[in-house]
C-alpha cells in the first residue's frame, strides 16, 4: 500500500465526512491528489463510506451467528443470508462449511425473524449463537492500521470532529423527511451538503443541522467498509479467546491497540472475545500470535479461524471483489 492511501483510509476512519481540503492539510496532501485517490478506491471497489442508522432504534442487538453446512449446500445458503438486511459482516471461513455472520435482531424475539429460522433450514447442520455484549476500542485507536501508514497524535487530533449535545441512552427516531438523507448517506456517506440538498428539497444549511442533530441523538453514524485484499493483505482471520471474567476488559483493550487488529468484541459462550485480525500473508499472522498477542497477559485458551471469502459488509456486498451498496 502506497503511504499516501494509508493516510486517506486512516482519515476517513477517524472522520468518515471530513472535507478533502481538511485531510490533505493534516496529511500533507494536495486537495486534488487526495480527492483523486479516493475516488480511484472507491472506483475500484476496494472501500465505502456508509452511513448507518442505529440498530437500538429498533431494539435490536448484534449476534454473532456460526452457521454450518454442507460444502454443496454453503454457497445457496450464503447468497439467501447476504440479502437479508438484518445479516452483516458475512464471511466464509476455510474449509468451506461455515459462514460467520452478525444479525440484529432482538433479545427474546419470539417471531419468524431469521434468527429462528436459520436453524429450521435444510441445509444448516449446525447452529452456534453468541450475544455481543461491547465493543472495544476509542474512536482513536479502534481502527486497523496494520498497513504501517497511521496518522500521528497530532493529526489524528486535528481530524476529530466534536458533534455538539449528549448521546442519550436511546437514539431518536429519524422523521419519514429524513428518509431521502438517509438513503442517499446509505450509498455515499461522503456525499455532499449540496447534493443532499437537491435531494431532500432543502437548503444546504438545514442540511447541516440535520445531520449534526442525527450524530448528536445516536441515531446516525458512519462507517468504512474496505476491503484489505485490494490493498495486499491477503489474510483475514478471525481469533476466539478465552479468558477469565476479572481480566476480559484488560485483555480486550490491549488487543484492541494492535495496528493488526480490525475489531475486538466481548460475546457470550466458551470463547469471550472475538479479534478480527488483518495481515499480509500466514508470515504476517504468525508473528501476530507468536509475538504479540503472546504478550497479552491471562488468555487461557484461543482458536484462529482464517476467512477464505469475504460476503458482506455493514452496507456493502462483495461482487466479483470489489464493494457494492447492499
């Protein structure tokens, strides 16, 4: 990866909207080449900014879901999964019997949703489901910079974007008028002021506020889908720990300042943390476990399944390798 992509990506981690004239002042840029690059990523399929409404509006939490079936039997049941909105993050594993996915869906649902159905289908073998309980890292340090190009302390400060009021404990609702923001944010996140207006029908300063007061109520966020394969690293793993009760917090903040480390979540069932590890190559990961996470104090146990085929993001397919909307 070139180092000037590497500072793009780390940017647009840390400040998915952050206008292309700021980025290339903090990373010493032109405004035009960073603009250029960016759209030759995206272009490519090889990274999204998405905007994404909250889950907990609809009282739903993530499940992380390990479903097995038959090889014959796995790329029908992948292509169903994908294009239910409720799946995320999907991927096949190694082996080509499990798919590894996130579902919302609510805790105690009663209902037909998919996670009552999936067990009912033909085709799984096997079902294992595992509640999440946090998410682990700050808004600095959640990000994979494994490509070695991050952003400094002072660059990363100049980049944060305080959005002014509280995150109350329950997001608020979006107005049937938000709709057209929201689905145009769904397919670009960087899309502009400007052309958010045309489409809403309102002026650029509404605009404005709108998508702060969202931010401020928890309801919208952003997110960077990428995908590392088209950037060379070809390896993608995802690491179950176990570890005791008293040293889960500890262990899982250290874990989550690895530049290697795309994600560290707490889940229930035997393994409590899952780490979602990015590398070059097995060189690459075996250097991650043998040296550093070996320097993580009180992991009693771990298991590292290797992802052979990644299928969806948080709002984005995989087509022919590169980034769709979903």
């Amino acid at each position: 990866m070139e180092p000037l992509d590497g500072h793009i990506l780390h940017a647009l981690q840390l400040a998915p909207r952050a206008p292309f004239r700021r980025i290339a002042e903090v990373i010493g840029a032109g405004e035009q080449t960073v603009a250029r690059r960016y759209r030759a990523l995206r272009r490519d399929g090889a990274l999204r900014v998405v905007g994404v409404v909250n889950p907990r509006l609809y009282g739903e939490c993530q499940w992380i879901v390990r479903v097995h079936a038959k090889p014959d039997n796995l790329p029908r049941l992948a292509e169903a999964l994908v294009r239910r909105p409720e799946a995320t993050h999907a991927n096949v594993l190694s082996g080509g019997t499990e798919l590894v996915c996130v579902i919302r869906a609510p805790i105690g649902d009663a209902g037909d949703g998919l996670l009552q159905r999936l067990p009912r289908t033909p085709a799984v073998l096997e079902m294992r489901i595992n509640l999440v309980l946090n998410v682990f890292g700050s808004p600095t340090g959640a990000h994979w910079t494994g490509h070695g190009h991050a952003l400094d302390e002072e660059q990363i400060k100049a980049l944060q974007q305080q959005v002014e009021g509280a995150h109350p404990d329950r997001p608020a609702a979006p107005t049937a008028d938000d709709r057209p923001l929201l689905d145009a944010l769904a397919n670009d996140g960087r899309i502009t002021d400007s052309a958010l207006a045309k489409l809403t029908g309102w002026s650029p300063a509404r605009v404005k506020r709108r998508l702060a007061a969202l931010q401020a109520s928890d309801t919208l966020a952003y997110d960077l889908d990428m995908l590392p394969e088209r950037l060379g690293f070809m390896l993608n793993a995802i690491i179950w720990i176990s570890t005791a009760p008293r040293h889960l917090v500890s262990a899982a903040e250290q874990i989550a300042r690895h530049a290697e480390v795309a994600s560290v979540v707490a889940i229930g069932g035997p393994a409590n943390l899952m780490v979602v590890v990015i590398c070059r190559d097995a060189g690459d990961l075996y250097r991650y476990v043998a040296e550093r996470l070996a320097d993580v104090d009180h992991i009693q146990a771990y298991d590292v399944s290797v992802r052979s085929k990644r299928l969806k993001q948080v709002g984005s397919l995989v087509s022919r390798g590169r980034l769709i909307r979903a």
